[in-house]
C-alpha cells in the first residue's frame, strides 16, 4: 500500500492508465477504522484477495476490469459488502461505513 496523504492514498508511482485500481476508507461514525480486512470477490463470489486497512482505515486493491464485491470485516461490526465496478484507467473510490 502507498503511504496516506491528507486527501487519501497516494497515487505517486502508480500508472493508473494501465491498471483498475479500487481503494478506499472503512469509517464507523465518520471515524476511520484501523485493521479491519476488505476482501476483493470476483463476480461470482469467489475470494480473490484480502487487506488489512491502514492506521487512517485506508485499503486498495488492483483489479482486473469488471464486476467486484468489497467485504469489510471489523470487531463489533456485521461484515458489509459493496459492489463496485473496475475500469482500467481510472481509480474506484469507495467509503465503507460501519
């Protein structure tokens, strides 16, 4: 993971015109939550990968093109999940609240 900046993660070092980035922040009450796991599934539900959020509760992912499922799991929290669609070329924002 890139370090966080003050706007989110940095994209410094990252050719977003050749990859489907997805990225974002897990918040509980506008807070961030820090180590919390967002697990990347494909369209069919399948695992792909998982990553622990950052100290700020940032994550991200590079992804294929397509259809993807974002589950977030956190202490004292039921699991959320949130579709989200990849395109290379550009970068995926997403804020997960708890």
């Amino acid at each position: 993971m890139c370090g966080a900046t003050a706007g989110g993660l940095s994209l410094d070092g990252v050719n977003v015109a050749k990859e489907a980035v997805i990225q974002g922040q897990v918040v509980r009450d506008g807070e961030p939550i820090a180590n919390a796991y967002v697990r990347l599934l494909d369209k069919s539900g399948e695992f792909t990968a998982e990553v622990p959020t950052s100290a700020s509760g940032h994550f991200r992912f590079f992804a294929g093109e397509g259809q993807w499922t974002l589950r977030t799991l956190a202490p004292k929290a039921e699991p959320v999940d949130r579709q989200i669609l990849a395109h290379v070329g550009s970068v995926a924002e997403v804020t997960i609240s708890l």
